[in-house]
C-alpha cells in the first residue's frame, strides 16, 4: 500500500535555511522537493565526481593479481610503496598509466617479433661499413619467389626461412650501379635485443602501477565514506536550491513531504523551533514521494515495482498483487523441483553474506521455496519425469497436474487459465482504480467491458458445470450483453455525441479483441519455459547414462557421468533462471499493466538524511 503523506511548508530567513536543513536531516524523514538531476554546474560537479568515485570503486574490487605470473613481484613491490592521501588522482593516473603502457608492451612485442626474424645485429657496425664504402640492403620473399641461383650471383647471406619467408641481405658497394631481381625491404630499427631490453623495462613499470593499485585498495572503504559525504552534499544541495525566496531574498519557503505517522513528533519539534511553517493533506496535485509500506512477503517485491516505476499518488499499490503472481509465474517457467532446492540454498547463502547481495537472500529463498512446491505439482524433478517414476508414492502423483483436457496438454491450458485470471483481475483493479481517481462517470466504458469479459466467463464456467440451465444462461447471456453494449458503445463518454461514442466504442472492440487474444496467448510461454527446462534437464539425464553405460573403464565412466550431470544441470538452471526472471517480468510489466491501467510515473520517497546509501 502507498504511505499517507502529510505536506509541509516551511517559512523561514534566508540565513537560517543551511542550519534548518541540518536539523532535518537529523529527523531523517522529511523529503524536501528537489530535483533528481543536477540543475547547474556546482550539482553537475559534484554529480560526476560522485560517479567517478564509483568507478574506482568498482576498478579497485576487481583487483586480484593472486593468478598473475607476476603475483609475487607485484606483492612484494606493494609492501614497500608509500602513497600520496589523493586516492582518486593516484587511482585515475595509475589507471591511465597501466592502459599506456600495455599498449607500447603490445607494439613492442609485436616489432620485436618482426626484429628476430632478422637474427642480432648491431646498427652502429652497419653505419661503419656503409662508411667503408658498402651498404647492406634487406629483402624478405616468400619461399615460393627465392631463387636459389641468387646466393651464387650475389653477395647474399640468409638471415631465417622460417614463417613461409625468406630474410636474407646483400653487400654491395655505395658507389655504382646495383640492380637486384626484387625489391629491398626497410632495415629493422634495432636488434631483438633492444626490443628485449624495453619489454623488460616496461613489464617492471607495469608491476610497480599494479602495486600501487594493490595498495589502493586497502582504501576502499575510505572512499565509500567520502562518496556518502559527497553523495549527502549534492543531495542537500538540490534541497537548498530547491527554495523560493521572497521580499528580495531574505525570506525562504520551501516545501517538503513526510509520512502521516511521523506527523506528530515532526510537529513537535517544529514548535520547539519556532518555526513558521503550514501542514496540510497531502493530494494527487501535490505529486507527493511514494513510500510504499507492505508486508514482509509483499516488501521483498517492492524493487520490481520500482524497475517500473513507482505509482502515482491517487494509484494503487501493484506490489501486493505483482508478488504472489510473479512468485507463480516464476516457479511454472523454471518448473523443476530440484532447481527449487538449488535455489533455496543459494538464497540461504546470500543471507548470510553481506552488503547488496545479502538483501536479495530473503527474494531468492522464496523464489526456491515457490520453485520446488510448483515443480512437485508439475512432476519435474532435475529432469527427472515423477509422474513416470515407480519410486514416487501414489500420493505425491495425485497432487500432479498430467494428461490433457480436451486434447491439449493439462499444464498448458491451466498456463491459459492462469492468463485470463490474472487480466481479468486487472480489469477488475483498472475498473476500481479509475473510480476511485476520475469518478463513475468517466468510467462507464471500463465497468461494462469488465461485466462482459469477467461475467461472460462466469456464466460459461457456470454452464459448462451444469449450474445453470439453458434458459437461465440464455437470458443471463442476454442481460450481460445489452448492459455491457451500452456502457461501450452509447455511455462510454456521457455528455458526447453518441455517433461518436458509438464509433469510439467500436474502435476499443477491435482494440479488445485482438489485443486481448495476444494478451492471453502470451501466458503459453509458463507452460513452454517450463516444459523446454524439464526436456533439456531430461536429456543431460540422458546423455550423462550414456557416459556411463558406454565407458567401458571402471571409475572413469562415473567421472564423465558426474560431470555431464554437474555442468549440464548448471547450465540449464542459469538458462530457466534467466528465462524465469524476464518472462514474468513482461508479462506483469506489459499484460498486467497495461489492463490495469498502471502508470507507474510516481517519485519515490527519499528523506534528507544522514545515511544516504552509496550503492546508486
């Protein structure tokens, strides 16, 4: 549910905005209106700097040079470092330095490879032969176009033949003409050695930077702290701006939200303040901050309705109704009890575990948790087929959803059935919703589509189960299509010309039928995740009693059968557990909420206070 909120106004001098500013923040509840994006250059800075203490962050974590041939030079290097108190401009440098100088260790290795195809040689002794009179010439041919008979009419001499390539050079005097069959080559600039030389030196600089990065990272917490202190800046900041100032800029009004149960200790200590301020209801036009308040179950799916977007004001809450749903559609498109366990675990770990990773423990338990019960009920078990198993207990097989329901698989049509379920009861939410913000009036069109649909459903489950007679049905059938018919195509716009509404009405009827149809269909894919992840677990089965019925060595055919059962299993549930998060995310994100009218456009609620996270 959406946390009522109570809207301030606070009235006070210009010089006392700064200290009062402090004293909320200190109260840690009251989220004064700002903007989320920088609004001049001192936010704008501050902003990137922010973000670029992120990036380091994120670079100094990753640093791990445990596997590095040069992992003990780099350690004992690190131990002797004595580093300047400018973390960022250390890092950023360091950073710069190490890109620059793998770029010139990648041309060197790549112009000392070409030097030794030419052998050792010293270019000073060649400048003093060509001073003597004679100049050597290089030339680099493929094998195919060496002729051997120029070995015997030149001065050659072969340098290597190795790489489909022929490097020799000739001896010939500077004066005079000289006339070779191919074209010369340009002279290396140096020896082999020299390029050695310069690999070594830089490969000893590259040690010493990542180093300085190894030391670097013992500050990482320091730099979180000083990013939270940047972070509480710019946030109070965009707060100070945010003020309208009167009676040339002495006087300051701003305008802040908090909830209604901190209502009475807020005011409180406005009074002992002295303070000028007024507090009022807050409504829809005020575009208060979402602060949404749900139980533990429902709060673990609170950060998907914020991947959306949070809800208007006058909107409801879709977290109650997205968990439990998202929950279901999750298990059906992983399917497997096995993968449930699996994932149980995982989340248990996590739980244990520290920092942002540990607060998705609770999420990924129940996901595990919702995976086994669901898999059990679709009779997958890693791969394994329990409905087809001799081992499984009659009982267990009876809570199993298996065969078919008018020639369609079982799983399938309860997948359609859970489809039109969850759209009609966005409908029914939409219909609810739209009252409540807009008035009955203006909703006529989204109530006689819901006792169409939802009503037209009922009264053929009804007779399809013998509850009802035909004639009953007839006339049900009858009264539900001249209402539903009047709300769509003659009220859907009370005041309008009914031409006009008739056509409109007309327009959502095509609108209806086809986007609806799509709407539906598209619940087949928590019956085809699951059933794609149970027949690829079933062939890894598979695969793996074929390694070990076909190895014919003792202990080495129970080696490859683990194996192809450890990876194979593996694979398959990062594959479901990626299908199983996007699929059910589109089908609330797109299906639901769409037919529930949701909007998603509300602003979350963010405080002023003294812990802001450094995880943005």
């Amino acid at each position: 549910m959406i946390t009522e909120m109570t809207k301030y106004t606070f009235i006070l001098l210009t010089e006392e905005c700064e200290g009062f500013l402090e004293k909320l923040r200190e109260y840690g509840v009251v989220d004064i209106t700002r903007s989320k994006r920088p609004v001049d250059t001192t936010s704008s800075g501050l902003l990137d700097k922010s973000k670029e203490m992120n990036r380091i962050i994120s670079v100094l974590r990753k640093v791990d040079y445990g596997k590095s041939e040069d992992a003990e030079a780099i350690s004992g290097k690190a131990a002797s470092l004595q580093l300047g108190e400018d973390t960022i401009q250390i890092a950023e440098d360091t950073l710069s330095a190490i890109e620059k100088l793998e770029n010139e260790l990648g041309a060197l290795s790549r112009e000392m490879k070409s030097r030794l195809l030419w052998g050792d040689f010293d270019p000073e002794s060649l400048s003093r032969l060509e001073s003597a009179g004679y100049r050597i010439r290089f030339y680099a041919v493929p094998q195919k176009k060496f002729d051997r008979e120029w070995e015997n009419n030149y001065p050659l001499q072969i340098i290597n033949e190795e790489g489909g390539n022929v490097h020799f050079v000739t001896v010939a005097p500077v004066e005079g003409e000289y006339d070779f069959p191919v074209e010369e080559t340009d002279a290396p600039a140096g020896s082999w050695k020299e390029s050695a030389a310069e690999i070594d030196r830089i490969k000893t600089e590259i040690i010493t930077r990542k180093a300085t990065l190894l030391c670097l990272k013992d500050r990482i917490s320091e730099l979180e702290e000083k990013r939270k202190e940047l972070l509480l800046e710019l946030d109070m900041y965009l707060a100070s701006v945010s003020v309208t100032t009167t009676a040339e800029d002495r006087i300051s009004i701003f305008e802040g939200f908090a909830p209604v149960a901190d209502e009475a200790q807020l005011c409180a200590e406005f009074d002992q303040m002295n303070l000028a301020y007024i507090k009022e209801e807050a409504t829809e036009e005020d575009n208060p901050p979402i602060k949404l308040k749900n139980n533990r179950f429902a709060s673990m799916f609170e950060v998907l309705t914020g991947m959306y977007g949070m809800p208007l004001y006058s909107e409801f809450d879709p977290t109650p109704v997205l968990a439990p749903f998202f929950l279901l559609f999750f298990s059906m498109c992983m399917g497997d009890a096995g993968y449930g366990i699996i994932l149980f675990i995982l989340g248990f770990l996590l739980k244990k575990g520290s920092g942002s990773m540990a607060k998705l423990g609770p999420l990924v338990t129940t996901l595990g948790i919702g995976t086994f019960f669901v898999g059990i009920v679709l009779g997958t078990f890693f791969g394994i087929n329990l409905a087809e198993s001799s081992w499984v207990p009659q009982w267990l097989k009876s809570v199993m959803i298996t065969g078919e329901i008018a020639g369609y698989s079982s799983q399938m049509v309860l997948a359609l059935g859970i489809g039109i379920f969850h759209i009609c009861l966005a409908m029914t939410i939409k219909a609810i919703g739209y009252t409540k913000r807009f008035g009955f009036k203006q909703t006529i069109s989204s109530w006689a589509w819901l006792i169409l649909i939802v009503g037209g459903i009922c009264i053929a489950g009804l007779a399809m189960l013998g509850v009802m007679d035909e004639n009953v049905t007839k006339w049900a059938v009858i009264t539900i299509g001249i209402i539903s018919g009047l709300g769509i195509y003659i009220f859907n716009d009370p005041g309008r010309n009914p031409l006009i509404n008739i056509g409109s009405g007309l327009w959502d009827t095509y609108n209806m039928a086809t986007g609806l149809l799509g709407d539906v269909l598209s619940y087949l894919r928590l019956y085809a995740l699951g059933l794609a992840g149970g027949m690829l677990g079933n062939a890894f089965n598979n695969l793996a009693g074929m390694i070990l019925d076909g190895i014919p060595v003792p202990g080495l055919n129970w080696i490859g059968f683990a194996l192809i059962l450890v990876l194979g299993h593996a694979l398959n549930l990062a594959m479901s557990c990626l299908g199983a998060f996007v699929h059910p995310l589109r089908l609330t994100f797109v299906e639901y909420f769409k037919n529930s009218g949701y909007e998603g456009k509300g602003k979350g609620y963010n405080p002023l206070t003294l812990d802001k996270s450094i995880n943005e």
